[in-house]
C-alpha cells in the first residue's frame, strides 16, 4: 500500500537556482552556521591559531553561496541580520561552559552584548559591499578581518 506522504528532499534544482527564496536562505543559513560554529569550535581549541580568519571565511562563504542568491537587497540585508545575530550567539554559547567554569554568567551576557553587535557589523559590511557585485566580497571580507582582529585586539583581555 502506497503512502500518500511525500518525502521532503531537496531536489537538486535547489543548487542550481540562481535564485533563493527568503525561507530557504533563512534554513541554509541556520544550518551552515550552527554546522560551522561546530567545526570552529573544534578547529580554535586544538588546530588552528587564527580563528578570525576562519570565523569570516565561515560567513563570506554563506554570504556568497547563500546570502547573495537571494532576489531584493532586503531579502540581503535580513538574512544578513539573522546570520550575525547567529553567528554572535553561537559563538557565545561555545563559551557558556568558561563563564559557568568561572562562576561569573555575567561573563557571558557582556560577551554577548559586545560580540554579537561585532558580528553582525562584520556580516553587514560583506553583505553591503557585495550586493550588487558578488565579487567585492573580497574587500568586505578584507574589512571584516581588520574589524574582528581590532575587537579582539581591544576587548579580548577585558574579558
């Protein structure tokens, strides 16, 4: 007896469109950042001594693959809020488990209030300057370096 349920896959077409629409750009986009704060957080405690550089390849990537197939530059700059919102509060959550080690949980809500904010501006910055021209990526992706490496730079040993 055949199931009248259909499966939900992702048709190939999905990769393919040159277009996304909002909700799908909203799913890739909260998968790949929950996926990538993952690996980062495997990669900057062992691995890798520059988590800046892998924290914003992380977004140029999504941004470029996702953000930027999206149709209105609203559609762009929303899904760019919701990826620097999340990015922010994923990260925090990788150091929820030193504030709680600290017995200080006002250690976590003072990252979020200043990293978060940082994010989102280092995603805005990639977006913006990649809206009507893919390619310029690469200059706000340079920009988000010098951003995020400035905000550890200042802030990391107030923290």
């Amino acid at each position: 007896m055949a199931s009248s349920k259909k499966r939900m896959m992702i048709p190939l077409e999905f990769f393919e469109k040159k277009s996304l629409d909002f909700s799908s750009a909203i799913l890739v986009l909260l998968i790949g950042t929950c996926m990538g704060i993952f690996v980062l957080g495997l990669l900057e405690a062992s691995l890798f001594p520059y988590p800046v550089f892998l924290e914003e390849l992380l977004k140029a990537l999504l941004i470029f693959f996702v953000i930027c197939r999206l149709e209105t530059a609203w559609q762009k700059i929303g899904a760019g809020v919701f990826l620097g919102i999340l990015f922010g509060l994923g990260e925090n959550i990788l150091y929820l488990p030193d504030a709680i080690g600290m017995g200080d949980i006002w250690y976590f809500f003072e990252r979020c209030l200043y990293v978060a904010p940082m994010h989102l501006a280092t995603v805005l910055l990639m977006v913006l300057v990649s809206i009507k021209y893919k390619p310029l990526i690469v200059i706000g992706f340079i920009g988000a370096l010098l951003i995020h490496t400035y905000f550890n730079q200042a802030f990391f040993f107030s923290f």
